[in-house]
C-alpha cells in the first residue's frame, strides 16, 4: 500500500496521549474521561501578554533608570517590577512554545517525540 504523505509527515497523537510522558496518574472515575486542556485558549494568553509583558519590563527598566535619590517609587521597587515583567514574559514564551508544539503534534504535521 503506498501511501502519499509528505516526507516527515506523522500520524496525529491523541490528545490522551499528547503530554510528554501520557497520563501520569491512574484515573480515579471522577474526573471526565473526555476533559482536554484549552490549548488554544492557552495560546491565545501566551500570545497576548508576551508582548504586554515584555513592554512593561522595558517600561519599568527605562523608568528605573531614569529615577533620581529621593523619586517616589524609588528605584529598588522599579527594578524589581522589571524582573517580575521580565520573569513572566519568558514564561509567557516558553508556554506558547509547549503549546504551539503539541498543537503541531497533535495535528501531525510536526516532529513526533513518542
């Protein structure tokens, strides 16, 4: 049977089978056998906020830098609001990264890595 799919092309993962190691906990009968992370949803965030994230951290570190002795708020506090801004845009990041990749993943028209 030959079969015509682009080179690279795999089958699709189920979405029960689409986390890195598959389910790492034995089902207790109470949650849905159905119940699915929101990927897209999580996307969508992560796509929002890296950005707003990312400016803010700049914002933060320009007026940081910009502060004088005696400024209200004071420089320590400016700094500190650029490394949490700072902080969540990688996690921003690196989310849409997993989650774009298990969308590929699942759609079969990435890399698979069972």
């Amino acid at each position: 049977m030959n079969d015509r799919r682009p080179r690279g092309a795999t089958d699709p993962v189920p979405r029960e089978r689409s986390g890195a190691i598959g389910r790492r906990f034995p089902r207790t009968g109470t949650e849905p056998v159905t119940a699915r992370s929101p990927l897209r949803l999580r996307r969508l965030l992560s796509a929002v906020f890296l950005p707003l994230f990312a400016v803010g951290a700049a914002l933060f570190g320009v007026w940081a830098a910009d502060t004088g002795p005696g400024d209200s708020p004071g420089r320590d506090t400016l700094v500190a609001l650029a490394a949490v801004c700072a902080a969540l845009a990688l996690l921003a990041a690196a989310d849409l990264l997993a989650v774009s990749r298990r969308l590929r993943r699942e759609r079969g028209t990435g890399p698979s890595r069972r």
